[in-house]
C-alpha cells in the first residue's frame, strides 16, 4: 500500500486554495465592473433624457423668437415745389417825382429817401456838411438816386397837409385818390409835391399814401 506524501497534499491544497482565491477576485472584479457599467449606462440614460427635454424648448424658444423685419430705407427726398412767400408790406418815406394816368390803374415813380431826426439827423448832417444839428432837428438824405414805379390800389384815399391853393394844413386832410391826383398836376402841382409821403408797398402795390408836414 502506498502512502501520499504530506508535502504533494498541502502543495495541493495551496493551488486550490490560490484557484479560489483567483476565481472569487474575478468573480468580485466582474460584479464591481458589472456595478460600474450600470451606473454609467444609467448616467447616460438620465443624459438623453435631459437632452431630449431639452431640446424642444429650446427649438420652440428659437422657433417663436420675433424676427425684427428689415429696416425700411428711407425715400429719397424730391424736389419740393416752391412756395411763393408773400413779401411784408413796408412803409417808406419817398419823394413823388412822377404821376401816370395814362392807363386804367394811376402809377407813381417815386425816389426812395432818409428821414432822420434827433442825433442821426445831426450826425447825417454833418457828414453831409450842412449846418449841424439841423434846423428843426430832421434831416432829409438822399444819396441813392435809384427811382422806383408802382401801381397804386384802387380806392386808396391819401393824407396831404397842402390846401387846395398851396397853402399848408399842419393837421392834414383826406382827399380821394382822383382829387389828390388832380392837384398834384394841376397848377398848384409844386406845392403838393413840396414836401415827401411815407407810402406802404405791399407786393409792389401803393397800399397807403400820407404826406409828411415840414415847418
């Protein structure tokens, strides 16, 4: 009969043992990794989900957002018509020098003139050299020999401060347009026209006719 040797036993025994051992740590490795994958598979899922939630917000955000329309360009400017501007009616003094009645409307030429008083008729006066300050402090300038004509309007009455035989009329008197227009070329012409009027011009029309009174 033949008898094992202990030693064959026990190295039997540590290779099984060793075995085991290898078998249960890959069996532990294998379930430790099984655990790792799940987890990680899971944390994928959760992902998509997200994503997958997600994305149809923000594809509606997108979708709804106002799209501003492109700026409009501006017309180009055309070229406006012009406007007639009525001219401002103005009052001058002005020496008559010629009356036309020859046509349906009366006309007057007149020469346009300075009348200055106080320091300006003296300072004008003396530029002028004449006796400075003038005599009853008005000083008459006429430098400008340009002559001007205009109709006069119909039914116009006129200021004149001349009698009807050439004497003056310090407080004045109205006289038609056809009567004043009568005396100022009639025989007493020179007195009417002895002293200057201050006529308003209102687009190029005589519009009102006074005469100044000087002593």
């Amino acid at each position: 009969m033949t008898t094992k040797d202990p030693v064959t036993k026990t190295t039997l025994w540590v290779v099984v043992a060793v075995v085991l051992a290898l078998a249960v740590g890959a069996l532990a490795g294998w379930f430790a990794r099984s655990g790792e994958v799940r987890d990680l598979e899971d944390r994928i899922a959760a992902s998509e989900e997200e994503s997958a939630t997600d994305e149809p917000a923000t594809r509606a955000e997108t979708d709804t957002a106002p799209v501003e329309p492109p700026a409009e360009e501006e017309p180009a400017e055309e070229d406006e018509e012009p406007v007639d501007v009525p001219v401002a009616a103005e009052r001058v003094p002005a020496i008559i020098t010629a009356v036309d009645t020859s046509g349906s409307t009366v006309r007057l030429e007149v020469d346009y003139i300075q009348f200055l008083t106080g320091d300006e008729a003296a300072d004008a006066a003396t530029a002028h050299g004449d006796e400075s300050p003038p005599p009853n402090d008005y000083y008459i300038v006429n430098d400008n020999p340009a002559l001007r004509e205009f109709p006069v309007q119909e039914g116009v009455s006129v200021v004149t401060v001349v009698n009807d035989d050439g004497t003056s009329d310090p407080a004045g008197h109205t006289l038609t347009l056809d009567e004043w227009v009568d005396r100022i070329t009639g025989p007493n012409a020179d007195a009417f026209r002895s002293s200057f009027y201050w006529i308003t011009v209102s687009e190029a029309t005589i519009t009102t006719i006074e005469q100044q009174y000087l002593p």
